[in-house]
C-alpha cells in the first residue's frame, strides 16, 4: 500500500482525507507542522508527499526546498487561489505538481497516481540510452554525467527520457506538459516547462544536450556513444 504524507497545519483535513484515501488502498500520514514532518521523512517510508503552501515554522517553498536537499520524492504543492507565481515557485523548487485550494480528494489522489507512475520502475528488460558524456537507465530511473550520478525529481527524469527518447525532433511547451501531466496543458502556465527545462540543463551541465528552438520548443542533441 503506496504511503502518502500531508503536511498542513489544517489539523480537519487530514482524517477525511485519509479515510477517502484508504479507500483506493493508499496509506495517507498527517503532520501539521513542518518540523514534525521532516522528521517523518527520514524516518522513510513513503511514497510521496503532499505540502500546503501557507504552513507554520516555514512556508511550503522552503519546506520543498529543504526535502530535496537530501531526497527525491515526489512532492504536491498545495497552492492558495491557483496563484501562478506559486506555482512557478513550487516548480523551481523541484516539485513534480501543484494543486490550487479548494481541491476536490479525488483530483488529488489523481494528481499523486500520476507522479507515482512517472517514477515506477519499468517491469521490462534493462533499457538504457547512451549518448556522449550521458547514459540513461529507463528501468532504474537512474542517470549518469560524465561517468557520475546525477539526481533528478522524476519529473525531470520523465522530461528528459522524453527528448533524450527522439533525438532532433522539436517538442512543443504544450507537447510536453500534455505528456508530463497526462492532461489537456491550457489551465498551466506555458512558463512551467521553461522552468523544468532550465533546471535540468543546470543538473546536466557542462554537458549542452537540450536546445530551444524559438518559437517552436525543444529538441535533444546528445550524440550517440
């Protein structure tokens, strides 16, 4: 059963959302506060996290921003009004998704069925793309620079399989995020994939393997090995 923990200080959210959660065989935890939280995660165990943006001790941004020093679980920002900026932020950060209050549980639990696919090891045989100065291991998820790992949030994995996976052909801004949310791309801002973009190419470099084609999107240029 997949573990899911919610940090808000909301101390009414956290029952009816875990009941409705159990229901599909998810394990939701609640922590109002952020210290209490990151104390739950590195005791380990989940699967993902889900953090409100408005929180005590420290906002959602830098309570993002403090979990992926030291990991790579998938995170939901929970964001008030559907406020773009907090979006643009919580994405910078390193979150794989946000989700504007009020929600409805069911979009939610969509949302985290979502992010956890991306980042589920494929059942099939060891699948690896070889490029000059970068391997891609599709099955483990993992990702190697010049012969050294490199941590990626799985969104950006997903992103980068992506283009690595068609080498030359142009993706669009909408091609990308309709792949990477497995949803029509009008309500999120087209900035949001810049912003994946730039933070992949920063964890990439010296490495100049992804392009933009003005006006048109992205393409891969690594070379074959």
């Amino acid at each position: 059963m997949p573990r899911l923990l919610l940090i808000d200080d909301d101390e009414q959210l956290g029952p009816p959302l875990a009941a409705y959660f159990k229901r599909f065989e998810f394990e939701l935890a609640h922590a109002a506060r952020p210290s209490a939280g990151l104390a739950l995660l590195r005791e380990g165990g989940f699967d993902a996290a889900i953090l409100d943006v408005m929180l005590p001790e420290m906002d959602g941004f830098e309570l993002c921003r403090t979990i992926r020093k030291d990991s790579s679980i998938p995170i939901v920002m929970l964001t008030a009004r559907g406020d773009v900026m907090d979006r643009v932020v919580g994405l910078e950060l390193g979150a794989d998704d946000y989700l504007p209050k009020p929600f409805e549980p069911r979009e939610l639990l969509a949302r985290i069925q979502t992010v956890l696919r991306r980042v589920a090891p494929a059942p099939a045989a060891a699948r690896q793309l070889r490029f000059e100065g970068l391997l891609i291991d599709l099955d483990r998820h993992a990702v190697q620079r010049q012969g050294e790992a490199v941590e990626l949030t799985g969104t950006e994995f997903e992103l980068l399989a992506m283009l690595a996976g068609a080498p030359g052909k142009v993706f669009s801004r909408d091609d990308i995020l309709e792949k990477l949310r497995g949803r029509s791309a009008e309500d999120i801002h087209s900035r949001a994939v810049d912003i994946l973009v730039s933070r992949l190419r920063r964890k990439l470099e010296p490495l100049d393997c992804i392009h933009t084609l003005r006006n048109a999107g992205y393409r891969f240029a690594g070379v074959r090995a």
